[in-house]
C-alpha cells in the first residue's frame, strides 16, 4: 500500500497561489484549473468502476443484483468480534 502513496497522482492539482483573484484574467485560469481538475477526477473515477466492473463503457451498470454477502439468506453479519 506504501507503494500506491508514493506514486505520483495522475490527477492534476489546481494551485491558485500564482493568481490573484481579483483580476478576471486569473479567476478565469483558475475556474480553467479547477474544471480540469473535476473531469480527470471524474474520468479516473470511471475508469476505477470500469476496471472493477461495476459498470460498462457506456457508463451503464453491469448489474443491479446485490452481492451475494448481501442478501437474505447470507450468513454475514453486522458483528466484527
């Protein structure tokens, strides 16, 4: 798991540091920033969900039946010891 934190996120940040928000040239840059921020945590988000198989390439859901350690007449419980 250590390994997973030390590799660089394919996520871009969206620092604001070098604006100033006052002048409208930067608060455009940084709604630019913060946009593409949100639609590659969004495309990451759906790739992670593709890969799992939650859901399709059309973004559809694979299945709507629930896991099988939940439902009725599962032998799980809400205890954890």
């Amino acid at each position: 798991m250590s390994a997973q934190l030390n590799e660089p996120s394919p996520i871009p940040s969206a620092p604001f540091d070098d604006l100033d928000l006052d002048r409208a040239e930067d608060e455009e840059e940084w709604e630019r920033r913060v946009m593409a921020l949100a639609a590659a945590r969004i495309a990451a988000e759906r790739a992670r969900l593709e890969r799992l198989g939650i859901i399709d390439a059309k973004g559809d859901l694979v299945s709507r039946d629930l896991p099988p350690d939940m439902l009725p007449e599962s032998n799980t419980t809400l205890e954890t010891g």
